[in-house]
C-alpha cells in the first residue's frame, strides 16, 4: 500500500525542517509513504526551501490562493502512483499514534476518514492548546491534517477545495464531498498526542485566539515532549527559541556596535544555518555591508 503526503509550502523553512525531521522519523511499518510538496515560484524562501527538499518530488504553483494551490496539487497528484492521499501543512508534527490508530481503517478499506481533535503549538508566544472535538457536524468531520482520502473518490475530480480561497479549506473541501456522498470517518484519540498544528505569524488564521472558548491551555514543555521537539540536537542546543531568525538577527544588529564583527558574524551563521540549513552571509565583510545599510535606513 502507498500512501501519498500532499504538503503546500510557503515560507518559514525552519518550520518546513521541523517537519521534515518528524515525518522521517515516524513512518509506519504496514505502507510506503512519500510526500509531494506544492511550492511557490514567488516563494522569498524558495531557494533555502528547494534546497531543503532535494531529493522530494516537488510541484510548483502560485499560492495567491491556497485553494488553487491544493487543487492544483491535488491533480499533479494524479500523475503519481499511490492508493491514499493524505492531506498534511508544513506546519504538522504528528507522532507514531497516528499510524496505530489508522492501522485498521487501511486495513478494513476505509475509504475517507481523519482525526476528531488536535493540538496547537504557537512558537511565537510560547503557547500550545488542546483543540477537541474540532468539528461536530457529521458533514463536515474531522480536521484536514491527516485527512486521508482514498484514490477512488478523488480520480474523477480531485479539485475539491473552494477556488479563489484562503481560508476554510477543511470545511469547504468536507461538504463537497459529503455532497458527492462521502462522509468522513472520524478516529478519536481520546486526547492524546496525535497531530500539532505549529502556529507563527504567518498563519492565515489562529486557532488560539479565533476559537478561545472551544480550546483549552496545554503545557508547552508537554508539547515538546510528546511531539518529540525536544530530541533533536538543534532543539537540545536551546535553538528552538531561536527558529525566529530575523527576531535573533535583530538582537545581534542592536550589539553590534559593542561586540566584535567576527563574533557577531560567526553567531548569525551558526544560528542561521541551525534554522534553515544554509549559511545567511559569505564572510565577515558582506555581513559589515549588511550591518551599515541597515544602520543607514
């Protein structure tokens, strides 16, 4: 069984690499799966980003509208061969649970089903929350990430999202179907740890703060623990405070008048590098450049 991991990105490659590291980690041991990531040509991210995901099948469109970005996905997809498709954003870590617990819809030949609940982690202000029971309609179902769909339903229209949207793509994309007669199958997991959804600024929506009364406070350290965030050499390095580049970038230009350039040079490609995977100035005379135009401006 082959199942394929449709991913749309758009910037926040030190989110993408969060990503990355877990999706190889937690892989089941009953199916091949493999990602097809959707990336944008207008992407300011892009070359970090492509260089990143070497080696991935990758598909580009505009991301204008996140819709049509999907569904444009969704029919490159086609080309490819795989038995289920599973929706997934850049920003979703999930554990082993997540294959355990789908274990017997694949077996049984469940055709669409996903998760009841999910967790939020907002790396920004440092808070996570337990979403439960994300949507009570039974037209609508589960959340999208994780949602999986079997190839039968999608091969004679898989543009199933809203065109020109941006928001809404889970409900949107549910009713659809139901309208064409497919309801999802919803596995519950009775709250524990199975999907995170990593919020930054650069979400269209929020969670956290959109539906406050339908969330509850989770602790942060919990989060890492059970997402396996803190088993990475990058995060045991205290670096996870530090995946906001342009936050410790700022830091270091504000001491840059006191410390050594070297020093200062060295400390933002080191942290660069932890974050994105490449180096962010070629020596310590480029980063001098950078650091007396931005005190011009």
């Amino acid at each position: 069984m082959k199942i394929l991991q449709l991913i749309p990105v758009w910037k926040r490659p030190e989110i993408l690499r969060l990503f990355l590291w877990r999706m190889q980690a937690v892989k089941p041991d009953y199916a091949e799966v493999y990602p097809l990531f959707i990336l944008s040509p207008e992407d300011p991210h892009l070359r970090v980003i492509e260089q990143m995901l070497k080696g991935y099948e990758c598909f580009y469109y505009s991301n204008e509208y996140l819709s049509d970005k999907l569904n444009a996905g969704m029919t490159f997809a086609l080309s490819m061969e795989w038995d289920y498709l599973m929706g997934l954003g850049s920003d979703n870590v999930y554990t082993p649970l997540l294959w355990d617990l789908y274990r017997d819809y694949f077996e049984t030949g469940e055709r669409y089903f996903s998760l009841d609940d999910y967790f939020v982690y907002d790396i920004v202000n440092e808070r996570a929350a337990y979403f439960e029971k994300y949507v009570n309609d039974k037209d609508v179902g589960g959340i999208g990430a994780g949602r999986v769909t079997h190839r039968s339903i999608l091969e004679d229209e898989p543009c199933i999202y809203k065109p020109r949207t941006n928001c809404g793509m889970d409900g949107f994309s549910a009713i659809y179907l139901s309208r064409r007669g497919f309801i999802q199958k919803i596995v519950e997991t009775d709250g524990r740890g199975v999907m995170l959804d990593i919020k930054t600024n650069t979400n269209v929506n929020h969670p956290i703060e959109i539906w406050g009364d339908r969330t509850k406070d989770v602790d942060v350290n919990w989060i890492k623990e059970t997402f396996g965030l803190v088993d990475m050499d990058i995060l045991n390095d205290g670096t996870f405070s530090m995946l906001s580049f342009n936050g410790f970038q700022t830091e270091v230009l504000k001491m840059s008048q006191t410390i050594n350039k070297e020093d200062a040079f060295n400390s933002v490609n080191i942290r660069y590098k932890m974050a994105y995977g490449v180096t962010r100035f070629k020596n310590v005379e480029s980063y001098k450049s950078y650091i007396s135009q931005t005190n011009k401006r």
